[in-house]
C-alpha cells in the first residue's frame, strides 16, 4: 500500500477499497517501525490523525471526492499547526505550541489531508544535512551512515522511506531539492510567492518558498494544486490564477527547448555527469531540444546567498527573545540577562553563526560593501536567468554535486557544506520554480536532475518531470528495507 | 556675552486615526485592558506576517497633499533593528530610504503677524511600539502591547524654526493640520500627537550648524516650550563657560524643568536598516493620488483666508477662527443667522465671550454651553438694540449657565433696553435735579462730567437706556456746558 501513488490511492479511497483510517494506520505503523533507525519524525500526531481519518472516512462516504481527501501526509516543522507542537527543530521551540494553522496546514487539511506528524529538520532550516537540528540527525534510508540532505531532511527520509505519501517542505537556498536528490524522491520548489509562507517559520523570507516531497511529479503536481493560490495574508504571494497542474502533465515534449546550463556542467564529477547525459537522451528521444544557454553570474550565487540570507534571518530571528513565548533562561538576572542567554541557550551553533553574519553585513559601515552589493549581484543574477528563458523553455543541471556524504563529515568546515547548495541558491535567488527528480545512482546512493522554470512555469516544469518518469523508473526505486 | 542663534527642527509623530492597526487587524482604541488589542501578528508569533492598512497609506498621502509635498510614486518599508520589551519582532516597520511623502512646506505666522514659511523635509509611515508598564509590579515590568502596530505618521521639519515660540507655532499649525483632514485626534494626553525636538545654537552670523541635541517625546505645546528654553540656556552656558554640546538624546522632565542627558551618539544603536522582505514597495499612481485630493477638505489657511475676504476680518482674526474646525464651524453657523454686516460683532464674540467661556470651564466648541443658534439669538438683539453690548454679556453668562434663549432671559430679567425717549427724560430729569452742584459744575465747563451724567441714569436703569439715545437726550438737557 505505501508504494502506491497519491493517485491510485485517492482510487481505492474513492471506490471504497480502503479506507482512510486503514491507510492512516498502516503510515503510523511504518513510521512506529522504522522510524526509529531514521529519526525523520519530531513530533507524531498519532491520535489526531486516526480522527482526522474518521472524518475524511466520512467526507468519502458521504460521497465527496477529492484528490487528496483522505490522504496521510507529514508536516515540515517549520510549519506551524494549531494546538501542536511546533519546534523548527531547535530548543528555542522545544515548548511552543502554535495557536494556529499557517495558510498550507490550513488547505491541506480542509482538503481532507491527515497528518500523521511533523518531520525533523535543521534548526530554523540552517543546514544541509539535516545535522543542525536541536532533535538530532537525520538519517538517510539508502545508508544510515549518510545525511538525507537538508534542511527539509525529515520530510525527505519520511518520503524515501514510504512513511508517508508526502510531506511538504520549505526550500531558501535548496532546502527542498537538495534532499530530495539525495533521498531519491522528487521535490518541487514552486515560485516565490506561488504558495503562501503565512504561518512558515520564516529564515529568509526574500528567500523561502513552501514546496513538496512525493514519489512523482504527478503526486507533486496533485499536492501543488492544494497549496498554491494567492493570501491576503501575505503580502508577497501573487494573486495569479492557479492552472490545472494534473491535466498539464499530457503534454508532449516535442518542440520544447531545454537549455543546458554551461556553469552546471563545467567541471562536474564524471559519474553525475553521466547521469545527466542520459537524461539528456530521454528527453531528445521525447522530442525536446537541447541547447547550451549560459548564466554567467551564477558563481556569485553562493558568496551572495550567504549575504541575503543571514542579513534577514539575523532580524527574523529577533522576535525570539525569551519574553512571549519559546525558551527563556533559568532566573535571569536582568533583561539584557534574559535575552542574552535566552538566545544563547536557545539557538544552535549554525543559527548563532548565521545571526551574527547577518548582523555583520547589515551593519553601518559593511551595508554597502556586502548587503547592496548582494542585492545587485542578486539582480544580475536574475537577468541571466531572464535571458536564458528567452532561449529557451527550461533549464536543466544537477540537484547537487555529489551523492549523500557521512553524517559528521562537514559539519566542522561550513564553506565546504555551503557549496552543497551551488547548483540550487540561483533558482531562490532569481524567485524561480525548480524540482529535482531522481535520475539514477552513484555508489548505490541516489542522485538528482534539477530543472529550472521561468516564473509560475510550474506546470510546465512538472509536465517535463514527469515525462521524464514516464520514461524511466529511477523514481520507483527504494531503499532497501523499505519497499 | 555674543548674540546666539537658536536653530529647531522637530520631529512630530501624528498617529493616524484607522480602525485597525497598521499591519494587522486589531483594533487602535485607546484605553483598552492590557493586550486586549494585540493579534498574533502585534505579538509577534513565529510564521505571522504584516499587511499594510491601505487607510494609512491614504492617511499619509493626504498629509502629503495638504503640505504640497512630493507623494513618492514608490516608497518602501524598512527593518530598525533593536532588541526591547515593548518592542516583540525585535524590530520596527518603519520608512527608511524612500518614504511616502517627500518635500512640503507650511507657512506659520508669528506673533508680529509676519508669515513664516517652515519647510518639511519629509513623512513617513511607522508602527508605534508597546509600553512598558512599572507601576503596581514588584520586582517586574509589565508589557501592554495594545499600542505595538499602532500607525503613526513621523513628520520631519527642516531646521528652520528660530526660537521656542517659532517651533509651538509650527506644532500647533501641523496639529491643526492634522485635525482638519480627519487623520489623527490630536490628542496629546493620550499620546496620539507627540514630538522630538531638535535643538542646536550657532553665533548669529554663521552659516555652520551648531552640534544638536534631540530633546525626546513631547507631548504638550507648553513642554515644547519649556524644554527648548531650557536646552538652549543649557547649550549657550554650556559653550560660553568653554564648555562643549554633544551629540545626544535627552529626555525632559517637567517636573524639574530641565533636560537630561539619555544616551550619547557612541552609544545609539546600529539600527541595520534594510527593506522589510515581507512587504512590497507600496507603489501609487495618479489615480490613487487624485481620489485622495477629491476627499481633501477645505484647508486652514484657504478657511482664512476667505474669512478675511468674504468677512472683512482681519489676517489675525481670520487665523483664530480657523485655528479649528470645529471654531470655524461655529463660527460659519452664527454668521449665517446674521445679516453679512454683523459678520465682525459675531467674531468678536466666538473669539471673545464664548472662547473666554469655554477655556474657563474647559469646555471644547463642539460641547459648548452655547450653541450657535443661541448665540444667534443674543447677536440679533444687540443688531436691533433690544439690549447693548454692555447688557448682553451679562444674557450671555445667563445663557451659559441656564441654558435658555437669550428672548427668554431678557425678558425673565427684564432686561429690554429702555428706547422710549419719554422714560429716559424722566429718568435724566430726575438725575439733573438730584445733582444740582454737579450741573452747575458741567456748565461750567468741567466736561468730564457728562461721564458722571451717563452713569447715574445707566445706574438708574439697570443699564437698560439705549446708550445713543440717551447721549442726545442728555447732551439737550444739561445744555450749556461746552456742547
């Protein structure tokens, strides 16, 4: 049953083969099961969810039907969720309670979606590896000596190892596709301002985009279809109409032009290399075009996230003071007492560094040399992008450079770690749609092909990804143990 | 001792009378029990985000509009970064770089009926903070965060105010201003309007600034006054002693009547402006900007100025009766009861009888004692010289305190001026004839006593002779004299 697509299993919801309670309580035994020797879960909502089943159960009965309805899922949790625990895998959050559901908790759910918990991820989603969280790491169920990738590393490992159908995710510099890659499933980065980040913990907030884990492009584009839409309450989503992502994916490949991006491909590891060159056939055998487009700023892409996103998460992360709500330190002295070891105690190693980078760069004197220059190399960066979709319909390249790497084995050498992210900081930088699906092996561990769209191109971007899977069955794989 | 020219510039916070606050929902009234009036957004909950209240934007622009400044087409929210209580994202939504409303003027007038024209330099949108709370907690500080989110408009003059005088007049035009166009109550005991002043002294005759100190949060038109005399006694001892002014913030307190030093410019904080990622640049076109226009009301000085035209008052009376308007209503309504003649005697007595009324009992226009129907009546029967000006002030405090009609308290007291020539003869005969030495001493050619003549048939009749008519019947009936 947990190999099954979303669709199949709406199917046999829908015909009443199963119900959503037996589907509910077969994800909590897995996750009771296997869970364990992952550590992808924080918090299990176990109880809610056999009563969210119940009620889904009575929706379907009732004869309603819905893509979703019924349908386990987990929470990032970065998302808030009202009356549960919401940590954003860090101390500072360890006792926080949210008193209310943010905008993508709220559609899945009245979708008729059932948690079944939140996943565990880098703390406030600062990290690459899933290692930052205050919860301990995540391991990936290709080799649980491995990193799953992160931040989103929970909602990663949880999907790659059938614990659940989906999870949701957030992506600021990759959060989503990185792990994706290197847990073999497929994750959709959509648009900046495609799906709301009211009630997103946010990190960066020029930055972060909600996105999705699934097993297909076709489970991504179900789950998108939910997600996206314009929200009052937030002032950066775009009120641009929603198109029908499931029906978008018949379309054939012929014609489209998909452009190879010359700084990707420079210098890339052989292996992964070959990787992509098959799938480059797979797709000129579906008709597509290839053509090599260049971005010629993207180097920069790395050196300027590490600007804009510490320079906004040093003033994000200020509301966390140890005064309202979340840590606060045992008998503080005075104020300055309360917030300095409130925070102190409360943050992470990697958020402290962070925070203080941020504060750096945005103070008076280093505002121009680092914050504006970031933002005009952020600018150029963009118009390279601009320019190449001008040639072309998508851009295509790795998800990351190499394969999943040893728990432990970077977490001492932050640059080496920043540069996971090389290949997907441009698509959050220039606020571009992106997935990253599975397209093969090195070592035994799975490896990811990204392609990149112009803005609100997601239905373009998941007609192409799932061509590709229609192609190949790199997506079908999985871990061992876990099939 | 050298000739010091005193140079002001203020800083006024107008907090915009909206419904709800600047970036969330919650109500702004004022007065509410303790965080009452703050959502998750005003405390600051991980995942919320701010929505700018269009009413404040229109609010600003208006402002604009009034003081013929430049509205930027494109303005933008900034973060001011500092860590305080009352203060929950640990940072202000303010306009840094770009704000809503660029350069205006304002003209003043001065006391020697000179006009002086005051430039301002530019207003912007903000939040206001919480308040920290003291009283009754021991050992703690409270937080109410009914305030935090409040809008408010900071309306930044240029140095051009010369003396303590100059920058109260300036005040109370722009609160004036502020009151007219419905976008603030003005009310300072609340703290709704508020001001920093600016304080430098320079020789007289030197172009260079002298170093400025910034005297903090103002809230009376007399603590204005008071402080800046202060600080500038303070700052000329201070430079002819040897002395030099540091650049500091100071705080008055009026209960000593001093300023005092609050922190120094080594120890203001870095602020790490930069633009809220959360909000878009609030973008305004022609359109937007000629709706506002159309709700623009009459203005104080055009109400002035066509005072002093259709009325024939002069400029300083004309100022008075539109320093408000809700005065300028008043007075408006009364005119219209009379005929255009008598558009002066109304004047005199809005501005004199009835403000003298009103500031003695601490009544504002719109409660008075007297309504302008009333007041009216009472203007109509000095016009027909049914009682002289003498006896209506004495009507006029029996409206005041009775409440009646100015008819019912004249003919109550009998009160009717005496115009029937054969009663005041009579009067006057009997007078003449009780005074024997003193006529003897008029037509002697002591003039001075026709004073004496008129008083005693004033005294004789209650004040009730018709002023005219008894001059002549006299002047015939003491005869000889000089007449």
């Amino acid at each position: 049953m947990h190999n099954l697509f979303i669709g199949e299993l709406a199917d046999r919801l829908a015909k009443r083969q199963i119900s959503s309670a037996e589907l509910t309580q077969h994800f909590l035994g897995r996750i009771e099961r296997l869970n364990p020797a992952l550590n992808a879960m924080i918090t299990l909502t176990a109880k809610q969810a056999l009563a969210d089943a119940a009620a889904a159960d009575a929706r379907l009965s009732a004869g309603e039907r819905g893509p979703l309805l019924g349908i386990p899922l987990i929470h990032k949790d970065i998302f808030c969720t009202d009356g549960v625990r919401t940590s954003c895998g860090s101390r500072m959050l360890d006792n926080f309670v949210a008193p209310y559901d943010a905008t993508v908790v709220a559609r899945l759910k009245a979708a008729g979606t059932v948690m079944l918990g939140k996943s565990n991820m880098d703390e406030f989603a600062m990290g690459s590896s899933n290692e930052t969280s205050y919860y301990g790491p995540v391991k990936n169920p290709w080799d649980t000596a491995k990193v799953p990738g992160g931040s989103s590393g929970g909602s990663a490992a949880a999907t790659a190892a059938r614990l659940t159908p989906f999870a949701t995710g957030t992506d600021t510099g990759g959060s989503i596709r990185q792990p994706a890659a290197l847990t073999g499933v497929t994750g959709l980065k959509p648009t900046y301002g495609r799906v709301s980040r009211y009630g997103m913990i946010a990190f960066a907030s020029s930055l972060d985009q909600a996105g999705v884990f699934a097993r297909s492009a076709g489970d991504a584009a179900a789950v998108l279809q939910v997600m996206a839409g314009f929200d009052p309450r937030d002032s950066t989503s775009v009120d641009v109409p929603v198109p029908d992502y499931s029906k978008a994916l018949g379309q054939p490949l012929k014609g489209m032009k998909i452009g190879l991006l010359r700084e990707f491909f420079e210098g890339l590891e052989p292996r992964n290399a070959a990787l992509l060159e098959d799938a480059l056939n797979i797709y000129t055998g579906l008709g597509a075009e290839t053509l090599q487009v260049s971005l010629p700023h993207l180097p920069l892409s790395v050196p300027t996230y590490y600007v804009v996103a510490p320079a906004e998460c040093s003033s994000n992360l200020s509301r966390f003071d140890g005064v309202r709500y979340g840590y606060r330190c045992e008998n503080p002295k005075d104020l300055m007492d309360l917030y300095k070891r409130s925070r102190g105690e409360g943050f992470g190693a990697e958020v402290k560094r962070r925070i203080m980078t941020g504060t750096y760069v945005l103070s008076a004197g280093y505002f121009d040399a680092y914050y504006l220059k970031a933002q005009k190399a952020r600018r150029l960066i963009t118009d390279d992008f601009r320019a190449a979709f001008d040639k072309v319909d998508l851009v295509i390249g790795p998800t990351t450079p190499t394969p999943a790497f040893d728990i432990g084995a970077k977490m001492n050498d932050p640059v080496l770690m920043y540069l996971n992210d090389i290949y997907t900081i441009g698509a959050n930088l220039a606020g571009l749609p992106g997935v990253s699906v599975p397209c093969g092996f090195v070592e035994g561990l799975p490896m990811g092909l990204q392609l990149i769209g112009p803005h609100f191109a997601e239905a373009k971007l998941l007609n192409a990804a799932h061509q590709y899977q229609q192609a190949t069955d790199w997506h079908t794989h999985a871990p061992r143990g876990y099939a | 001792m050298s000739d010091w020219e005193v140079v002001i510039g203020l800083e006024i916070h107008a907090q915009l009378a909206t419904q709800s606050k600047i970036f969330s929902g919650s109500p702004t009234a004022y007065g509410a029990p303790p965080n009452t009036q703050a959502d998750l957004v005003d405390l600051a909950y991980p995942g919320v985000l701010p929505v700018l209240n269009a009413r404040a934007v229109q609010m600003a622009v208006k402002f604009g509009l009034a003081v013929d400044a430049t509205v930027a087409r494109r303005s933008v929210f900034a973060r001011k970064n500092y860590f305080y209580p009352d203060l929950p994202k640990g940072y202000q939504i303010s306009q840094y770089e770009l704000p809503v409303v660029g350069r205006g003027s304002l003209n003043i007038m001065l006391d020697d009926g000179a006009v002086k024209t005051v430039g301002i330099t530019r207003a912007h949108l903000e939040e206001d903070a919480g308040k920290s709370l003291h009283e009754g907690l021991a050992n703690a500080s409270g937080i109410d965060l009914n305030r935090a989110g409040t809008p408010l408009l900071e309306i930044v003059s240029e140095p051009d105010m010369r003396s303590a005088k100059e920058a109260v007049a300036y005040m109370k035009k722009i609160h004036t201003l502020v009151r007219y166009l419905e976008i603030c109550d003005g009310n300072m005991q609340e703290g709704s309007f508020r001001c920093d002043a600016n304080v430098s002294v320079r020789p007289r005759g030197q172009e260079k600034f002298g170093t400025r100190a910034e005297i903090k949060n103002l809230n009376s038109f007399r603590f204005v006054e008071k402080a800046i005399q202060y600080e500038v006694a303070r700052q000329v001892e201070l430079i002819e002693s040897g002395g030099k002014v540091v650049q500091e913030t100071r705080l008055y307190d009026s209960d000593k009547d001093e300023t005092r030093s609050m922190r120094s410019k080594e120890e203001a904080n870095d602020y790490r402006y930069f633009p809220d990622p959360d909000l878009l640049p609030v973008e305004i076109d022609a359109s937007f900007i000629e709706a506002v226009r159309a709700t623009l009301p009459e203005l104080p000085d055009q109400k002035a100025a066509r005072f002093a035209r259709d009325f024939g008052l002069s400029a300083y009376d004309a100022g008075v009766l539109s320093a408000s308007r809700e005065l300028g209503a008043y007075f408006e309504a009364v005119v219209a009861g009379l005929s255009g003649a008598h558009a002066k005697l109304a004047a005199n007595w809005v501005m004199g009888e009835l403000s003298g009324a009103l500031n003695r009992d601490s009544v504002d226009i719109e409660h008075s004692r007297v309504n302008p129907l009333q007041l009216i009546g009472l203007l109509k029967r000095i016009a027909d010289e049914t009682i002289s000006g003498k006896i209506a002030k004495e009507v006029f405090e029996a409206m005041w305190s009775e409440g009646k009609s100015a008819d019912d308290i004249i003919e109550a007291k009998g009160l009717r001026q005496i115009t029937d020539a054969g009663a005041i003869e009579s009067v006057i005969d009997a007078i003449i004839a009780a005074n024997p030495k003193q006529l003897a001493d008029y037509r002697s050619g002591k003039d001075k006593l026709f004073g004496f003549f008129v008083g005693q048939v004033m005294k004789a009749t209650g004040g009730k002779a018709n002023p005219a008519q008894l001059n002549e019947l006299l002047k015939s009936k003491l005869g000889g004299g000089n007449a």
